[in-house]
C-alpha cells in the first residue's frame, strides 16, 4: 500500500492538507484568472493599480510573517512543554493578524470614499474578491489560533499554525501580483 | 438480513422503483413530444410532462436514499430502527403527498388555490400542503434514523449520511420561501436544487458508496472512512460556493461569476476522488463477493458521476463558455448523465445489494441484472452524445450566428429523434431492471467454484 504510506508520512491531520491544497487551487485560479483579464485592459489595470496603498500592503506582509514565525515558534515551544510561552507566541500571532485586519480595513475604508467598489473597473473587482476573501481567512485564522492558544495540545497547534502558514503564503502571492506587477 | 427492521426498507425500494418506472416513461413522453409537438398538447402539455418527469426523479431517488438509510443504518449502529411504524407513516404521507402532486399537475386542479394549486415555479410547483407534508415526513424521518444511531454504534458512514440526510431536509425549508422578485426567487431557489445535488447528496452518495465498497470489497473500515473524510471535505468545499455559477445571468451581482466558475471547477474533484476511490477500494479488497451486479452499478455510478457531474460539468461551467451555452441541449446533455451516473445508478446499486438479500433469494439471477446496466447505460450515454452535439450545433446556430430559436429546433430535429430512439433503449433497461429484481427466482449461472461466499 505504497500510496497509504505517502499520506501517512504527512505531518499533521490529513483533512487540514486537503483543505491547504483546495484554498491554493482557489486563490491560484483567481489570480491566474486576474492575470488572463489583465492582458485585455493592461492601460486600465496598470491606472487602477496605482490608487492602491503599496506601502500599507508591505508593512502588512511583514506583520503577517512575523505572525507566522510566532505560530511557528508556538509550536516548538509546546513540543519542548514551554506551554505559557507558546500561548503568548499564539496569542501575540493572532493579534498580529488583528493589525493586519485594521490596516487592511483602513484600506477599503480609503477605497470605498473614493467611490472605488467592485464595479468601478474589473481590476477592481479581483481586488476586492481575493483581498477580500483572504482577509476572511485571516478572520477565521485569528479564531482558529485563539482557540489553539485555549485548547493548547501540539496537535491542535500543529494544525492552526498550518491553516496560519497557508493564509501567510496566499498573502505572499497576492501582494505581489495585486500590488506591484505592472 | 441481521435486523428485523431493515425489512422496511422494502416498502421503500418497492415504491421508488414504482416511480423509476413512470418517471422514464414521463422521459419518453417527452421525448417523443419533442419530435412530434403536437402529441397530446391539448391533454397533457409538455411542461407538465417535464414536471413530472424531474419530479418524479428527484421523489423517488429520495425515496431510494430513505430506503438505504432504513437499511444500512441498523447494520451499521448495531441496532434496530428506533420506531418502524413511524418509517412506514413517513412512507405514506409521501405517496399521498407524491399522487396528490400528479394529480394537481395533470388536472390542473385548484388554480392558483395558495394551498391546493400549485406554485408554477420550476422543480419547486407543488402545492404548499404537500410541500407542509415532505417537511413532516422529514421530520419523522430524521428523528428516527437519529434516534437508532444516537443509541447505537456511530460510524464515519452514519454520521456523513445523518449529515447529508439533515442538510437534505433543512435545505428544503428554503422552498416555503417565494418572494415577487423573481431574481430573488431563483436565487433561493438554488439553495434547494444546487445545495441538494452538488452539496448534501454527495454526502449521501459518499456514505452509501462506502456502506457498498466495505460490503462488497471487504476493505478495512479505517481506509474507507479516510477516503470518506476526504471526499466529503472536497466536496463540501468546492459545491457550495460553486453554487455562484447559477448566478451568472438572473440578475445578481458580477461577481458571482468568478466565484461560480472558480469553486464549480473545482467540484470536478470530489467526482473524481469518488472513482478513485471505488477503483481503488476493488483492486485493493480480497473478497470476492457474488452479488456482482451490485460492484457493476457501484463502479458504474463513480464512473459516470464523474464523467456525467464532473466532466460534463465543466464543460459549461466557466462563465465565458455558459454565456453561449445556457440552456441549450448542452445542458439537457449534462443533467441527463449526472443524475443517471451520481444519483441514478447509485441508487440501484443499493437496490441491487439488498434486494436480494431483503426477498431472502440470495444468490439471485445477476445476468439479466447486468443486462439492464448496459442497456440503460448504453441509451444514457448515446442520449447524452447526441444531446451534447445537437447542443453544439443550437449554440453556434442560435447564440454565435443568432438564427431564431424555432429554425434552429427545426435544424437539429434528427438529434432530437436519435435521441427519443437512446430513450426508447433507456426504458427497456429500466424495465428489465426491474423484472430482474422482482421475478426470476432462480440464478442463470452458478457462481464458480473458486468464489468464495461473503461473510
């Protein structure tokens, strides 16, 4: 049972991969799509990118890798029975997800007194689709890592630091190709 | 058969065959109506006939999963049905709710009555009381499946069919809802038929399938239930927001649009996870249990859900192509094979495991049985190329070109024919069926020496 054994040398819970792999096959849809739609409109694309706040979007890339470094750390920790310092390496990840939600609040705060919404240009509309539904999972992140931080066996974080990683590394995609491909 | 209760599910396999039989007939109706107009349009005019053809279908498939659950639930909690008189009390406020509704439609009785009339909205018509009376049934229903499996043994496969079964009758609810607006009313609409069969039924389908794969390969249950998880994640996952791509052209916002087309693609793999995982679970079992005909349907339902659901599915999914394509023959082609592969053949695979063993004939006569399998499958698959080239055709002709709807029909009416002649085929199959379950008492061919008997 060769395919059995190659599941089974998977760190962590099988459902928790499934789920990994169905949220990249999303958000890389979506932007392979944003790229196909962009080549027909580069002009308008490359005008509407440029009402974005790129240095918001940095500073919140580096907000959202310090998270995941502690979600990481928190792990270790509990591993080596540091139980106090892993829940405050969670608890501090997930209000490091707390900044990134108010900045990228401000953000569409910004937008939407511009008058900018999802039909204002196409651009816009997988802006506010995959930021959109990106900061829903950072929403869903920040529960999920509270409640590893409550319910704290290595397990448990093992699984919210990989559904943390997963919103990390989507952000990572989507900075670039949202904010600064021209 | 371990427990007495299981017999119940008899009354219900009886009565879902019954309706199989006129739902094909209503398809054949239909058919025929389709090259010849003007057939009984004064008596029986083609949209009641596809009322009660898609009707018909989706009663009697859930007929086919209340059965199941009657059956395989017992097996599986250790126990007997809480209250099998309540089962049999489900059973007949749903054949009177099912005649009243026949009645109402081909008589046309009680016009626009709010409670006796029906509503005239697609897969959704049937008068509010017989709507009241399948959420009582539902009711019933759940309660006693709920109540055997919360005081006997709980399995991955009862909790993922108590969860299809729950999501079933609550989804349901949404048909009470009717509001004027008619972009509203279709949006909730979907909410019933999209989260029923691209949603909860796959549940269904999921556990059923494995109920069949652990009988009938003899595969361990912690392989199954893993593979089950699986699926049912991918599924739930990909279906519900996959439900954006009935959203693309009633009237609701644009991004509907990326949504349904990116998350229905990707209900391409629940589909394939399930063939998959029948094929897998058949090289992989050392038993080689005698009811064949049930492994035949079981690897036959994966196999053409997959291809019927799945692959046809995405053939008109992406927004782009569903621009030309809404509906046109396409999709008549893909409705026709994903619910014969998923729901269908599904459903007669669990007939074909236990009726045999509910009748007390085990082993019982598998060649006319498998017979049946080809023929239908034959006919299906043949309507479905037919359906999907004539859909080719009326979609250059009609959307590309803009040529008037009724040339068009005009122009492809051969299609239309070959198809009324795969439905003709169809019905035998569906017949022989059901004569292969019901008479013959005796096996054509012995089982071989080397087969060894299931446990």
């Amino acid at each position: 049972m060769s395919d059995a054994s190659l599941i089974d040398e998977l760190p962590g819970e099988l459902l928790m991969w499934v789920l990994i792999v169905s949220e990249l096959l999303v958000f890389g849809a979506g932007m392979i799509a944003f790229m196909g739609v962009r080549l027909t409109d580069p002009a308008g694309f490359a005008e509407a990118q440029s009402h974005l706040h790129r240095t918001g979007a940095a500073f919140n890339t580096a907000v959202l890798v310090t998270s995941g470094y502690l979600a990481a750390q928190a792990l270790h920790w509990r591993q080596v029975a540091r139980r106090a310092a892993a829940r405050m390496a969670l608890i501090g990840a997930a209000l490091l997800g707390v900044v990134f939600l108010i900045i990228k609040g401000t953000e569409y705060a910004d937008k939407m007194a511009q008058g900018i919404n999802y039909e204002t240009h196409p651009f816009f509309l997988f802006y506010y689709l995959l930021t959109g539904f990106h900061a829903a999972h950072v929403l869903a992140g920040v529960g999920i890592l509270l409640l590893v931080s409550w319910r704290d066996d290595a397990r448990n974080i093992e699984a919210g630091a990989q559904f943390w990683h997963m919103v990390d590394l989507v952000w990572i995609m989507l900075f670039p190709v949202i904010y600064l491909l021209g | 058969m371990k427990y007495e209760s299981q017999k119940i599910a008899y009354a219900y396999f009886a009565v879902a065959m019954a309706l199989f039989v006129i739902q094909v007939l209503g398809g054949l109706l239909a058919g025929l109506i389709y090259v010849s107009p003007n057939f009984l349009s004064e008596l029986l005019p083609f949209n009641i006939v596809r009322m009660l053809h898609t009707n018909a279908l989706i009663v009697w498939l859930i007929l086919g999963f209340f059965g199941a659950a009657y059956f395989l639930i017992p097996e599986e909690a250790e126990r007997e049905i809480h209250s099998p008189k309540l089962a049999y009390l489900q059973l007949i406020i749903l054949v009177v709710g099912t005649l009243g509704v026949v009645l109402t439609y081909t008589f046309n009785l009680f016009e626009g009555n709010w409670l006796l009339g029906k509503e005239g909205r697609e897969f959704l018509e049937q008068p509010k009381w017989v709507k009241a009376g399948i959420v009582v049934a539902a009711l019933i229903f759940l309660y006693n499946v709920s109540m055997t499996v919360l005081k006997g043994k709980k399995t991955a496969i009862t909790n993922i069919l108590l969860l299809g079964l729950w999501g079933l009758a609550l989804l349901f609810l949404f048909a009470f809802y009717n509001p004027g607006n008619l972009a509203l009313d279709k949006q909730y609409w979907w909410y019933v038929v999209h989260l029923w069969v691209e949603g909860v039924w796959e549940l269904i389908m999921a556990s059923i399938l494995a109920y069949l794969m652990l009988k009938l390969t003899g595969v361990d249950r912690e392989v199954v239930e893993k593979w089950l998880y699986v699926i049912v994640a991918a599924a739930l996952f990909s279906g519900i927001l996959g439900t954006g791509h009935h959203y693309y052209w009633i009237g609701t916002p644009a991004y509907w649009q990326w949504i349904g087309s990116i998350f229905s693609s990707l209900e391409v793999i629940p589909f394939f996870a399930m063939m998959a995982f029948a094929f897998v679970m058949v090289w992989k079992g050392r038993r080689d249990h005698p009811n064949k005909a049930a492994l035949l349907w079981s690897l036959g339902c994966a196999t053409l859900a997959f291809f019927g659901a799945g692959v046809w599915g995405f053939l008109h999914t992406l927004h782009g192509v569903n621009y030309y394509t809404h509906g046109t023959q396409i999709t008549a082609a893909h409705g026709h094979l994903a619910f014969y592969g998923a729901y269908v053949c599904l459903n007669l695979a669990i007939f074909t495991y236990a009726m045999p063993i509910l009748k007390n004939r085990d082993p019982y006569n598998q060649v006319l049985n498998m017979g049946s399998f080809w023929l239908m499958t034959s006919g299906m698959v043949f309507m479905t190329f037919v359906l999907t080239f004539g859909g080719t055709v009326q979609t250059h002709m009609q959307r590309v070109i803009g040529d008037y709807f009724m040339d068009v029909q005009d122009q492809i009416a051969i299609f239309y024919w070959m198809r009324f002649g795969s439905g003709v085929v169809v019905v035998l199959g569906a017949l022989l069926f059901v004569y292969s379950i019901w008479v013959p008492r005796k096996e054509v061919i012995e089982p071989g020496a080397a087969e060894t008997p299931a446990e």
